[in-house]
C-alpha cells in the first residue's frame, strides 16, 4: 500500500493558503479504535477535484448550539467546518469525502473517540468486495487513517488523515471522511468527545 506524492508540495500549499484566505487553515457506534479502518479507491485523472463551492459558512443554519463545539462536513463542496464552543474559533478544512452516492451517510453523529496513531482494519463488506487487502495495517505511513483519527458513533466512520495527499479535494473514500494530516492533528487538539457532527 505505498503511496506515491506526485506533485503535492505545490498543492498542498495552494489549499492551505485558499483555507487561509477564506478564515481558516472536518461517523458509528463506540467501539474500540482496532475494530476498524478505511481504505481509499486508487486516485485517477478521471476523479475531479472541486474547490469552487470552497467557501466559509455560518454555524447556525446548522447547530442550535455550540455545546462541546460543532463539526459540519459539506459532501457537495467537499469540505469540513468546525466552530468552537466558545464561537470564537472557526477552521474550514478541504476534505476527501466518499466516492460514491451508496458509500455517502448524511445526518448527525458525534465525536466518540479520538486516537492518535490508529490502527486499520477493513470492514467486513470492504474485504468481501477487496479480497487482496491485508486484515489489519499497524499505524504507521502505509495506514489509510493517517496519523489521527475522530471516531464517530455511526459504526466504521471516521473523520481522519491521510498519508495520500491526491485524495483530498476528490471524491476518493469508502464512507469516511479525510484531511491532510496536518488538518486532522489541528482539529485532533481542538475537538473533544462529544463535539456534534452533521453531514449534509
């Protein structure tokens, strides 16, 4: 599972200097961190990146509150929002989301579980529609989950890294949703468990 990083220096600063400019730089039951993972689709030319819905929101459309602070994944533009407790933060991060409609869960969840360094494991639907994946990939770079992950009370999802910076932007995953890994560990340290969550 090497991941090659053509041409992600110019990107990455690009995106990270577009979240600047517009006020900013993101799913399943509880259960323990090793039970699960999420691998993405192979990246192609044919998977279109859309940063023109890339824009900053206003938190109440969508939350009446910011208890424990609030997590708004737009799947449409492809981007994730976080809004303090306090009203005082605001984050707006680009994001991989699920690569297509039947992989896509909308709705309200919660931050269950944070993890540093977590561990991969397939679901089982994954291994019966991907036979060849390995069953389990210690953390580490060849781990789909990056180097932090938000476990979400909906069962397998996850809002969480990744090593393979093509992915972000595209329509590239499993069901779960990815950030660069410099994203995830920003919003690791300024969400807590019980931090709400909406995709729309």
């Amino acid at each position: 599972m090497a991941f090659k990083f053509k041409n992600t220096l110019n990107r990455r600063s690009f995106l990270a200097g577009s979240a600047a400019l517009v006020g900013a730089p993101a799913f399943a039951q509880s259960m323990d961190s090793s039970n699960t993972v999420e691998i993405e689709e192979e990246v192609t030319e044919t998977v279109r990146r859309n940063i023109s819905s890339f824009r900053s929101l206003d938190w109440q459309p969508y939350f009446s509150n910011l208890n424990n602070g609030a997590i708004l994944v737009d799947i449409s533009s492809r981007a994730l929002h976080y809004w303090s407790e306090d009203g005082q933060t605001y984050k707006l991060y680009p994001s991989s989301v699920p690569l297509s409609e039947d992989l896509t869960r909308r709705g309200r969840t919660r931050v269950t579980q944070k993890v540093e360094g977590p561990s991969w494991r397939p679901t089982p639907s994954m291994l019966k529609r991907n036979p060849d994946w390995p069953p389990f990939v210690p953390p580490g770079p060849d781990n789909p989950l990056g180097t932090h992950a938000l476990y979400l009370s909906w069962t397998y999802y996850r809002i969480h890294g990744t090593h393979d910076t093509r992915k972000i932007g595209r329509r590239s995953s499993n069901g779960c949703i990815g950030l660069y890994n410099e994203h995830i560990a920003e919003l690791f340290r300024m969400a807590k468990v019980g931090t709400q969550v909406l995709l729309i």
